[in-house]
C-alpha cells in the first residue's frame, strides 16, 4: 500500500514548481536560517508579511509552525511536517495551510489549492555562496487540486521571490 502511494503522489515529477536562489552565505548560516525558530521569526514569509510566530521541532516527524499576518491584517497560519532532514544539505518535508493548533486546513484565498504539498530544499555551496533549490509538488492531490496548482506558477514565483528577498535582506544583516 505505501508504495502505490508513493508512486500515486510522485507520479507528475516533471510538473514540479522549482525556484532557485544563490544567497551571499555560507551554507552553514542558510542552514541555520532555514531550521531555528528565531532565524525563521526574522524573514520567513511572502513580502510585506507580519512575521508573527515561528515554532520548530527539527526532526522526522517534527513539524515548524508559523504564523503570518497579511498587510490586510488576516492571519495565516502554515506548516512543515519534516519527512527527512540531511543537514546542511536537504530538508524535505509535507506543507500545509494551518490553525492556531497545528491542524491542517485549506488554503485561505484559495479552496482548491493542494491541501497538501511535497517540498524538498537543498543547500548547496560553492565560493561562500549557497545555492537554495525549493521543489515543490502536490501530495496525494485531486486532478483539480493538481489544476489550481499548475494554474498558479505566476504566484508561487513571486511569493518564493518575496521570500527569497527577505532572506537576502536578513543575511545581509547578520
């Protein structure tokens, strides 16, 4: 059974959203952007976003809970269930919408976005720079989720670009 599901939530790997970033740091400090809750509380989140609370459980199985705030003044709530974690190297983990409790919800603007996504980050350094590759792919979604999915490439780009600066913009800082 688990590898039919397996193969049924990888089977439209070519259709996965892939963003890139080289970041001016070593891989160890993006590393420790990426996995410490009071890193993650100083840029993690679109662009104009309140970054309200962030909370990690840095294991297989652990889950980062985070709390936004829209310009608008609406509360988003999201997160990460880690499914593996090499450090320095790979994060991978189970992404969605949330409550205040952890539970898992649908997107709020957005009721047909996968409940679930399948997201892999790798970490990769090269002359003091690290290279941020974000994989994303709908887990276990309907056709229709897979739709509103590929339907909104244009947003995920500029939300992991909004991201992305803030995490330039944080670094530049440290």
């Amino acid at each position: 059974m688990n590898d039919i599901k397996a193969k049924a939530s990888t089977a439209h790997e070519d259709d996965a959203f892939v963003i890139k970033r080289v970041v001016d740091a070593p891989r160890s400090r993006v590393w420790k952007a990426w996995t410490d809750a009071r890193e993650l509380k100083k840029w993690w989140g679109p662009k104009d976003f309140e970054i309200v609370s962030t909370e990690v459980d840095l294991k297989p199985g652990g889950i980062f809970h985070y709390h936004l705030r829209s310009p608008s003044g609406e509360d988003v709530w999201g997160k990460f269930v880690y499914r593996e974690i090499v450090p320095e190297e790979r994060l991978v983990f189970i992404t969605s919408f949330s409550d205040e409790t952890a539970g898992e919800t649908r997107h709020p603007m957005a009721p047909d976005w996968p409940l679930r996504m399948h997201s892999t980050v790798t970490f990769t350094e090269k002359g003091g720079k690290t290279t941020v590759t974000v994989r994303w792919l709908p887990y276990e979604a309907t056709q229709k989720e897979r739709d509103a999915f590929e339907a909104g490439r244009d947003s995920m780009k500029a939300g992991w670009s909004g991201t992305f600066d803030r995490l330039d913009a944080r670094l530049g800082k440290a």
